[in-house]
C-alpha cells in the first residue's frame, strides 16, 4: 500500500511574524522555518500507520526552492522511505499546488494521500479537498482517527457538531487535524542519518498561473486592554451600561 | 456578478444574507436543509429540503451544476463549509479565498492570515470564484419581503458512506453564531465543574458554552467547543473568558468579539491585554456570585 504525504514548508507557526512598513511582504528577518504542523501530523500517522503494517511506502513531497530540503530531510527522519521534490520558484495558489501534486499522483498511483488540513501561514484550507476534486476520489478532511484495512479507509472526523465516522475506498485523500496524533521528536543525528534516503528532484509539469494574489499586508487593529473591574457588581454595572447585558 | 449563497440550514442563510446584502448586489440561497428562510432578500431561494446533508462527495457533486451559472458562490465558514467548499471549487477549477472579512470591491477582498496576526488584501485575477466569509465583518441582515421558493431535487453522486454521526445537544445556540460565549479553561477540575460553572453562566445569559484547546485536551469539554485559531472563531457581543490565560491560539478565535471579559486568579494574564473589562478574581467565587445575580 502507498501513502503520499504533500508537505509545506512554513515559517515558524510561533514566531511573531510584522508585515514591512510598506506592506509590500512580511518581514522575515530571523524567522525559522518548519513542516506545516498540521503536515507533520500526517507524516506522523503514515509512520504509525507503517509501524502496524510494513507492507506501506511512503513517499513525501514538496514544492519550493532549494531549502524545502531541510522539510523532506526531517520527513525522511520521521520514518517516510522517499521524498520527491519538485523545483520550482514560481508563485502558487491552492488550485495551481493541487495541480502540480496531482501530476505527481498519476505517476505513483498512491491508495492514500494524507496532508495537513490547512497550512500555518496562509490558512487556507483548500489544497486537499482540490486535489481530490481534481482526481475525483472522495476526502476525510479534519481526522482524529484513521484506520486502514484493505481497499478501504475508516476515517473519524471533527465536525461543527462534534464528530462523524466515514468510510471510503482507496484510493482516498484525508486531511488531518490537531487531535490524530503529536509527532515524535526527531533530534538532529536522525535528521542527518536521513541523508541515505532517497530524494528524487523533478520539474514542475503544469504552468498554471496564481489566479488569487496577495497585494497588501498590513496588521490587524489592535484590541487594547480596557478596565479592571473591583467586583462582580461592577462588572455587571459595566456591562449593562454597554448594553450587553439587561 | 452574480452570487449565490449556499446554506446549511436556516442559521446559516440569514449569516449569508449578510454576506449578500454587503455585496449591493442580487444574490440567490440555496438552503440544503430545514424550511427555507424568505425573509432575507434573496432574489430566489432554492431548497434541497434535505432532513441532513451528505458528505463532500456527494453534497459536492450536486452542488456544481447549480453553481456553474453563477460568478461567485459564497458560504459562512464553518467547519462544513470548509470541507465542501475547496472541493466544490476543485470540481468547478475556480479560485477560491477562505475566511473574507471585508470586500473592498468585486474582485479584491481582506482575510487574516497567520491566525489572525496579520491581514491581507487580495485579488482575484479570474471572472469567477468560491469564497468563504466570517461574519464578524458584516452587519446583520435586513430581514423582509418574501423570496420566491425554487425546490430543487440534488443529483448527489459519490462513493464515502457514512457510518455515523454525533449531534450537538439541544438548548444551548451555536457557537459561530452566539451572542453570547462564555468559556472556561484548565483551570475548571472536571467535565462536570465545567458544565455547571460555564455552563450554567451560558444558560443563564442565553448563550453557548466555549473551551480552551488545553480544556478539551485534558477531556473537561468537547472537542467542538474549542475556541481558537484551530477551533471555532467566534464573534460575540458579549464574551466572557473564565480562567482562561490567553494563548495566542486561543486569542485569535476571539479578537473579533465586542466585548471581552476576563476573569482569572492572576492579574498579569495576557488574556487582560485585550479584555475590555478584567476582573482579578477566584472563577469558582465570581462565577457563581455573576450567574446569580444576573438570573435575578
């Protein structure tokens, strides 16, 4: 059985992160970079899932320029077999990266993609449900819990209500949330160990165009702090002189 | 332009008519389950009139042949907006932008991003698009008149089946849509504190229970109650954060209430940076003694 992980590379989801004075870009100075977390969650459970079936290969993949390296290097040391990299420094959207990973797809034939719910920088939430549109197979986004048995995927998922448990065939895509796992720490001789792992550099094969583009960044209003309050009695004064309670 | 709005249920088409009524411009529902709403303006309201609605692949395929003779299709983000909508989008091959907070015209619009650190403007380079909006950036809509009623019988196709399915407990409103939030953190020892303290606050203001993601991890309170960056956004009139420090995470799900208030033991919590009114206080003195004497 193949699991294709698509992975992003992201700044650092707790770093304080300006936009520049002229909101041209965000300022990047000394920010590190790190796997989207919710894509380490899926390298993390297509390791575990590989640790309860051996039969699993597990390729990851990821799209940027030289440095996504270091991703698909600690992917590698989490325990996936392959990474391929496409190289490209073009700019993306949602649509163009489920594109380019369904290219990828046709070529390995994976039963399974499993892929973050949505990155930490953009917060999107688009490229999975894409991608499976674009391949037409069916999608478990936001999952808790994932099992696999032969040709199918039972998949638990949160939901506005709390949760719902959905099965699909393989081959299948399933977006993962905060709750399936915590990934393992890999320390740094892992990573460097990781070196002997096959990683496989391809071009990119589609040309589409960003169709949605960002032009301003700027920082959203500042809440500031407001009052101490002595008691409850003043809170509810405060309160209903605001009108929110009666 | 032209738009449509697809609804969940009734809730969810009056948050879209907001959306729609801030455009200036025609707009369409589609309302998939429950009676549908015809006092919001809409040019025409389609219903599926389904008693629950089906998963992505099947709710997805239906949806496309009804969204392909519009320009926009919108929907206020929820957690089953975000699962359908990027695939409707995939489906169509239309761009989408998630989470749209401000529309500056048709085709350029604001969004957070970075869990709400930072917001940006972006622009749509394509005559069509599937959008998602919080509805902490429009006003209610005008409710009035009555829309015409089109039922529409949906062509579901798809191969996921569903095996099941929980359901929020009944009484207390939605948390995306509440006026009122009030939620608790670690601090509260077990699901049934939780429940009586927070949850007894909630009922007695009418409105819906919260949780810190430390709260639902630790099993105090269900998982679809976390307010966060990774949970719900919420946009309240009134939120009340009880013993609650204030994460980042946590305060990017908030910021867009009008008011905040903290409640907590330490004084120098982070929470209080932003809270519009702080009370230095036990959550299990203050609570009770708020609850009680607002319920009077």
């Amino acid at each position: 059985m193949k699991i294709l992980v698509p992975i992003k590379r992201v700044i650092d989801p707790y770093a304080k992160v300006k936009p520049l004075e002229d909101g041209s870009a965000l300022n990047l100075s000394s920010v590190k970079f790190e796997i989207n977390p919710f894509d380490e969650i899926a390298v993390e459970e297509a390791v575990r899932q590989k640790e309860k079936n051996p039969d699993i290969q597990i390729t990851v993949v990821s799209l940027g320029g030289p440095e996504v390296e270091d991703q698909l290097r600690k992917a590698l040391a989490m325990g996936a077999d392959e990474a391929i990299h496409i190289e490209s420094t073009d700019k993306f959207d949602s649509n163009s990266v489920a594109k380019e990973l369904m290219a990828v797809v046709k070529d390995l034939q994976p039963d399974v993609i499993l892929m973050g719910k949505q990155t930490t920088d953009e917060d999107n939430n688009q490229t999975g449900q894409m991608l499976a549109a674009y391949l037409n197979i069916p999608q478990a986004t936001f999952a808790s819990k994932v099992d696999f048995e032969p040709g199918k995927a039972t998949v638990t998922r949160e939901t506005d209500t709390g949760e719902e448990i959905l099965q699909m065939p393989m081959s299948c895509l399933i977006t993962t949330d905060l709750r399936l796992n915590e990934p393992r720490f890999i320390p740094l001789p892992g990573i460097i160990k990781a070196r002997s792992k096959p990683l496989h550099k391809r071009e990119r094969t589609t040309s589409d165009q960003p169709r949605v583009e960002i032009l301003e960044y700027k920082a959203p209003p500042a809440r500031s702090a407001g009052k101490k309050v002595a008691n409850v009695d003043e809170l509810i004064a405060e309160l209903q002189a605001k009108g929110v309670i009666s | 332009m032209s738009l449509l709005l697809i609804a969940f249920d009734s809730n969810d088409a009056v948050a879209c008519a907001s959306y729609g009524q801030a455009t200036g411009k025609p707009f369409d529902i589609l309302q998939i389950t429950e009676a549908p709403v015809t006092d919001l303006g809409a040019a025409k309201v389609l219903s599926f009139g389904l008693p629950s609605f089906p998963p992505a692949d099947f709710l997805c395929a239906a949806l496309k042949p009804l969204s392909e003779s519009y320009s926009q299709v919108a929907a206020l983000s929820s957690m089953r907006a975000k699962d359908a909508l990027p695939r409707l989008a995939g489906l169509l091959d239309w761009p989408m932008i998630t989470d749209v907070v401000e529309i500056v015209d048709e085709a350029t619009f604001v969004r957070p991003i970075l869990a709400g650190s930072v917001l940006t403007k972006v622009r749509l380079n394509h005559p069509t698009c599937i959008l998602t909006f919080r509805p902490a950036g429009f006003v209610a809509a005008n409710r009035g008149g009555t829309s015409a009623v089109e039922q529409v019988k949906p062509a579901f196709a798809g191969a996921t089946k569903r095996l099941s399915q929980s359901s929020r407990d009944g009484g207390r409103p939605d948390l995306a849509g509440a006026k009122v939030v009030v939620s608790g953190g670690r601090p509260l020892k077990d699901a049934e504190t939780f429940e009586r303290i927070i949850g007894g606050l909630a009922d007695a203001l009418g409105g819906a229970v919260g949780a810190t993601r430390a709260a639902v991890d630790s099993g105090i309170a269900a998982n679809e109650l976390q307010v966060g960056q990774t949970g719900k956004i919420v946009a309240p009139d009134l939120y009340i954060a009880a013993g609650i420090s204030g994460s980042t995470q946590h305060m990017a799900g908030i910021k867009d209430s009008k008011i905040i208030v903290a409640i907590n033991t330490d004084g120098d919590a982070p929470i209080f940076e932003i809270a519009d009114f702080g009370l230095v206080a036990d959550l299990y003195d203050a609570l009770p003694e708020l609850t009680q004497k607002i319920k009077k």
